[in-house]
C-alpha cells in the first residue's frame, strides 16, 4: 500500500523503503517540508519499491542500510534502474553497504548527522546526476587502515577516473572516450572492486589519497 503525500508544482518524486515505523514517519515529515521534493510515496521494503516502480513515475528511492541487508533479491535493484529509478542509501556508524548494491547506488547520505539540509543537498546532488556522499561518511571510510595501496589500474581505467574526477557522468565520459556508456560502466565496476570502494566519489578520493591520481 502506498501513502502519498501533498505534492507541489516542482521537484522530484521520492519513495522511500524503511521498515522501522518510527524512523519511516520520521523522513516522511521531512521529506514533506522539502521543497525539492514533489511527492513521496512509502513502503516497508525495497522491493515493494520496486514492485510499485512499473506504474509510478518515481525519481528515487531512498533507503536505509539495514533494509539492503534485507534484500537479498538483487532483481529489485535491477528493476529500479531499468525504470531510471535513483538509489540513496542513509548510512549509520559504522554500517557498511553490500558491494553487490555499488553499480545500483547513486548515493550515501550520513543518517547519524540527518537533517534537511543534509537531505536535500542529496536529493538535489542526485537529480543532477551527481554522485551524492556525506562529509561525514567520506571521512568514516577513509579512516587509517582504509587505503588502496598496492592497486594497479589500467590505462583505460585511468583515463575514466580521470574523467569522473573531473565531475563527468558516465555518458560524457563514453562520449569523451568514444566508447559505449555500458562499457564505462563496467570499468568502473573494475575501478570500485579494484579500490574497494562503494562509490565513485570515495573511488576518487581513494584515488587521490593514494597517489593514483595527481591533486
């Protein structure tokens, strides 16, 4: 069952999969009073998200950790992308994301440090096409004991983790390359397994910290 919100002249359309009653009311409310945001839509799970995906015309979905461990079923990822559905995961201490949910994510918003200027700076990152990730998190992730020394990257994978340094999406970085945006996509994957890293914001600032990139 879906719960609509008011909706405004403007904005982009945001459902949300939190299984916690408390904390799902909590964004609700927040989610509201956003003036980017044009209607939201709420579901216990990611799934039920995705089953919902076909009939609405939905912008993003945003989650949480702890639901993502629960999806084991990746199919529902794959249908929220092939309905150009964006993912923005809230992320807790010390929580990690599956690597598995990396190619699907286009997100991660500090949930320990919520508030709705943090929330919405991500939702307008992310409807941009801009890789959104909280200040908060980049320095989590990149404590001591988290580097990538010792990774080689290939020519080809240089050359577009240059580009994505640069603030390129995808798209333009095939353009720029004369190569298919499919194929930009998985050297990434290569990139973020390579670095470890589940973004390709933090797959830069890996880059960078360990010499692979020049500052």
């Amino acid at each position: 069952m879906t719960l609509p919100m008011p909706e405004t002249d403007r904005g982009v359309t945001v459902a949300l999969a939190v299984r916690n009653d408390i904390h799902r009311y909590g964004l609700e409310g927040m989610l509201r009073s956003l003036d980017v945001v044009s209607g939201t839509f709420s579901y216990p799970t990611v799934a039920d998200a995705a089953d919902a995906a076909s009939a609405l015309s939905l912008d993003l979905l945003l989650t949480s950790a702890a639901e993502l461990r629960e999806t084991t079923d990746r199919s529902a990822a794959q249908v929220l992308r092939k309905h150009g559905v964006r993912l923005v995961v809230l992320v807790g201490p010390d929580e990690k994301v599956d690597a598995a949910w990396a190619p699907y994510t286009d997100g991660f918003v500090d949930r320990s440090a919520l508030h709705l200027k943090l929330l919405r700076e991500a939702i307008v990152d992310v409807g941009a096409d801009r890789f959104h990730v909280s200040a908060g998190l980049a320095r989590q992730v990149f404590a001591p004991g988290h580097g990538a020394q010792g990774v080689a990257l290939t020519p080809r994978e240089l050359q577009v983790l240059e580009l994505v340094a640069g603030g390129l999406s995808n798209k333009q970085a095939a353009r720029s390359l004369g190569i298919s945006e499919n194929g930009v996509k998985r050297l990434m994957g290569s990139i973020l397994a390579k670095l470890n890293s589940p973004n390709r914001t933090l797959a830069v600032v890996r880059a960078l910290e360990t010499g692979l990139l020049r500052k």
